[in-house]
C-alpha cells in the first residue's frame, strides 16, 4: 500500500481532476452508434457500473462485436487476469482473420 501511496502521490493532480469532471458529464450510451468496427468487449462481473450498460452495448454496436464477462473480478483486468485477457484477445484476432471479409 506505501508503495501505490507514494506513486499515486507523482500523478498531475490536475490532470486527474480535470479527467474525473470531465467523465462525470460524459454519456458513452449515446456515442455506441459512433462505434464502426469490430469490438471486443471485456469486463469482471463485480463491476457493477460497467455490467449494467453491456445490454446497450449488445443493443447499439453496429458492428461484429464479442463481450466477454470474467467471474469474480472487477474493471482491473489488464492487471489482476492478463493471462485470461490475453488469451481472449488471442482468440479474437485469430477469428477476424480468418473470418470472411
């Protein structure tokens, strides 16, 4: 934990502000449309905010699309299940191109 509050201590405080007011404001739903290529989506399923627009997704992209949910986890994936992630990303690429065009 010392170690995170100390590299957490390094980030541009501003930068992180403006961010986070920015988000705050922002509706991903009404930009799905805008969404032209083949998209694959992963999430943990304890993340609860992210869980409850993947029907938007399934509903909006326009595109061939994959959304994939890992049990027991949260919107940390890259870090805590890079193997799993990896592994689906493998997967996916490997079908678009063998997939016909």
């Amino acid at each position: 934990r010392n170690i995170l509050f100390i590299h957490m201590n390094k980030a541009e405080k501003d930068v992180w502000y403006n961010y986070y007011k920015m988000i705050l404001h922002m509706n991903v739903i009404q930009q799905l449309n805008n969404i032209n290529v083949r998209s694959l989506l992963m999430y943990g399923t304890k993340s609860d905010l992210i869980n409850k627009y993947a029907e938007f997704f399934k509903k909006k992209l326009k595109q061939q699309h994959r959304i994939v949910f890992f049990k027991q986890s949260t919107h940390q994936l890259p870090t805590r299940r890079w193997r799993h992630v990896n592994d689906e990303i493998i997967q996916y690429v490997q079908k678009l191109e063998t997939a016909p065009k």
